[in-house]
C-alpha cells in the first residue's frame, strides 16, 4: 500500500527511477530503466545485481526479474505486459494503462525492499551470463562473490 504521502506524489515520482511514457496516438503505455553498462555504473540496484553470479544489470537482466514477479504476483496480467529490453535499457509496454501502472507500481515496491528482490534473484536467469564472464575476465571489479 502506497502511503498517504506517496499517493499525492505525481505518478513519475513515485516510480522512479524508471520512467513512464504514453503515446496516445498508438494507445500505447511503457516503462523504462536507463542502465551503464561498460564501465558498469552506479543504477538502480546496481550493488545488488553485482552481486548475484551471472547478472550485470543489463535489461534482459531487469526483465528476468520483471517477469518471475509477475509470474509469481501477478499472474493474471502476464499476457497484458511486453517487453523489449536491450543491453543498456529494461523497457515493458502494454496498451492496457492500469495494468502496466500497477505492474511497475507493485515490481518498484519490491525492488526496493531488498528482502523481496533478492527473492526474486533466486529464480531470475541472467540475461548473459557470458558477458558477465567477459567482464571478470578483462578485469571490470565486481563486489565479492
């Protein structure tokens, strides 16, 4: 539940830091996370993805996590929801305004909890466990696994 304080934040606010966009002529709505990828940087969660073998934050890492919460919390707006994220961008659209809204409204809530994310961590696939490899391998430092 948002607090009485969040309910009067504008919508953009209460889910940044990813960003909301509707286009009207397409009746279409979508989400996005801007990510760093070389050299990794300080995003969203950034610590977090590091972490975990095989994730870098890319987004199709992101969707990975998007996609178990919904399968796991919201099933019923799995066949609402598309994705169409790349190395350096999570993206998820819908041409169905509240289902999407209430997607990232409710993944936000547990992305910032670090009890629920991590549980969805551990059903997650990392979009490019390769990548990761690379990355040690040519020296990005990445904390301690």
């Amino acid at each position: 539940m948002l607090t009485e304080a969040e309910m009067d934040m504008p919508f953009e606010s209460q889910i940044y830091p990813f960003m909301w966009y509707e286009d009207h002529y397409k009746q279409a709505y979508s989400i996005s996370l801007g990510i760093t990828i070389f050299p990794p940087g300080d995003d969203y969660k950034s610590e977090l993805f590091k972490s975990r073998w095989g994730f870098i934050g890319t987004g199709g890492d992101w969707e990975s996590l998007a996609k178990v919460f919904i399968r796991k919390n919201m099933p019923e707006i799995k066949d609402m929801i598309d994705f169409d994220s790349e190395r350096i961008m999570f993206c998820a659209y819908s041409q169905d305004e509240e289902s999407i809204k209430r997607f990232i409204t409710e993944f936000k809530k547990a992305c910032d909890d670090d009890k629920a994310i991590k549980k969805l961590f551990k059903r997650a696939i990392p979009a490019n466990p390769f990548l990761w490899i690379l990355m040690k391998l040519i020296g990005f430092k990445f904390l301690a696994l």
